[in-house]
C-alpha cells in the first residue's frame, strides 16, 4: 500500500493472475483450506464436503481480479445463475 494523497494498493502480479481463491488464501488461509473436521470416521457427508470444497474452489480459480474488474456484473450473473438453478449454482 501507498499512504498519503493519491495513495493506495498496488498489486505484485498482474490483475489477470490474481484469482478471486489466491485473495481468499492470502486474507484466511483457514477457508482456503476449510474441510469438514475428520472426527475419525470416514462418511457420505465428508465425500460430499469435500467435492463441494473442490466445485467451489474451482469456481473460484477460474475469476480472476481482471475479470471483476472488467466485468463488474459477473457476480450479478452467477446470482442469476444460482437463481436460475433453483440456488444450486451452474
């Protein structure tokens, strides 16, 4: 960051690097690698966290900062897209 008048952040990587995970990781690290507690035995409910971890992940990989920068709407349009499928996402 750039304190005082005209001041502000400047990135270290070109915007269409940076993807919305890698912002998520580096402000909590905890939710980047958030996973259902192992409480010792494995169940369906820790297979379906864990794929629905990697669906999101996934999605988040794929916005990059340039995008919203870009397209400021692209989070209107995955709201759309979860409306659309009944809040079940793309």
């Amino acid at each position: 960051g750039v304190r005082g008048p005209g001041g502000g952040c400047r990135l270290a990587r070109p915007a269409e690097e940076i993807t919305v995970a890698a912002i998520i990781a580096a402000v909590d690290p905890t939710v980047a690698e958030a996973d259902i507690p192992d409480a010792g035995e494995h169940c369906l409910t820790h297979d379906l966290w864990r794929e629905l971890s990697g669906q999101i992940r996934t999605v988040l990989d794929g916005v990059t900062l340039e995008a919203l920068a870009r397209e400021p709407g692209i989070i209107d349009a995955l709201h759309a897209d979860e409306a659309a499928n009944g809040g079940r996402g793309g």
